[in-house]
C-alpha cells in the first residue's frame, strides 16, 4: 500500500510560526493616529473657547510689529515722504492708546503706566514734527522700537 506524505503545514519542523508584529504594528500605528486626531480636536475646542479678550494682546501687539515693520520697510525702500509715514504713525499711536485696555492686570503697574507713555509720547513727537527723509523716518523708528524694547524687558 501507497501512502502520500503528509503535506508540509506552517507548523511543520524547520519552519517558525508567523509574527504577531506586523499587527502590533499596525494596532499601535491606529492608535498613534487616533490619539493624535484627539489632541487636536482637544486644542481646537480648547482655543475656540477664548473670547476676544484672550486674543486682544497678542493681536495688538502684532499689528504694532506689522505697523512698525512697513514704516521700516518703506525706509528701506527710499519712499519716505510724509504721505507714506504718517499713516504708520498714525495707526501706531491709535494703537498705543489701547495698551491698558488690552492688558488690564498691568493698568495699575506705574511702570508700564510709563513704557505707555513713553511711546505714546514719541509718537506725538514724530506726529507734530514728521520726519523728513529717510533717515528721520529710520530714527522715529528707531525710537518707537526702543520704547517697545524697553517694555518687553520690563514685563514680557
């Protein structure tokens, strides 16, 4: 009587069963995205719960720096005639005015009470007498950046 070989199985002697890490692998991988969408849906209703108020300093203090850079820009630029900085200046001081509204904890603080006013009193004295040329836009610049750098070493 004939008989066949048994067929040769996975498990068979010489022959390792296959590895269960390309499905950990994978699992762990699902579970990295997952949580990874988590923290961001978390962040996002986190964020989307802050009012205008919680936004208010760090976007004054941007459009200060963006003012401020176009003023230097249009320096760079050599257009420097006064119908290309008062503008600047103008919305500066505008800005300027609203700086213990936008950070109330230091309204009472007598030295930001002064680091306000001394930009805002630069302002008014680049605003009554307008720099002529490109070296007065520069230093008027260069004075409001001062009185910005001065307070941020003060309270940032």
């Amino acid at each position: 009587m004939s008989t066949t070989p048994p067929p040769a199985s996975a498990s068979g002697p010489g022959r390792k069963p296959p590895s269960a890490a390309s499905k950990y692998l994978f699992v762990f991988l699902l579970g990295l995205v997952i949580g990874i969408v988590a923290v961001v849906m978390l962040l996002r209703t986190l964020e989307s719960r802050k009012t205008w108020r919680d936004h208010y300093p760090d976007a004054l203090m941007h459009l200060l720096s963006a003012q401020a850079a176009q003023m230097r820009e249009n320096a760079t630029a050599n257009r420097c005639s006064p119908t290309d900085t008062l503008p600047h200046l103008q919305a500066l001081r505008t800005l300027g005015n609203d700086f213990e509204r936008a950070l109330p904890e230091l309204r009472d603080d007598q030295r930001f009470v002064a680091h306000a006013a001394q930009f805002r009193g630069e302002l008014d004295a680049a605003l009554s007498a307008p720099p002529v040329g490109c070296q007065g836009v520069t230093q008027a610049a260069d004075k409001v950046g001062e009185a910005c750098k001065a307070c941020h070493q003060d309270f940032r």
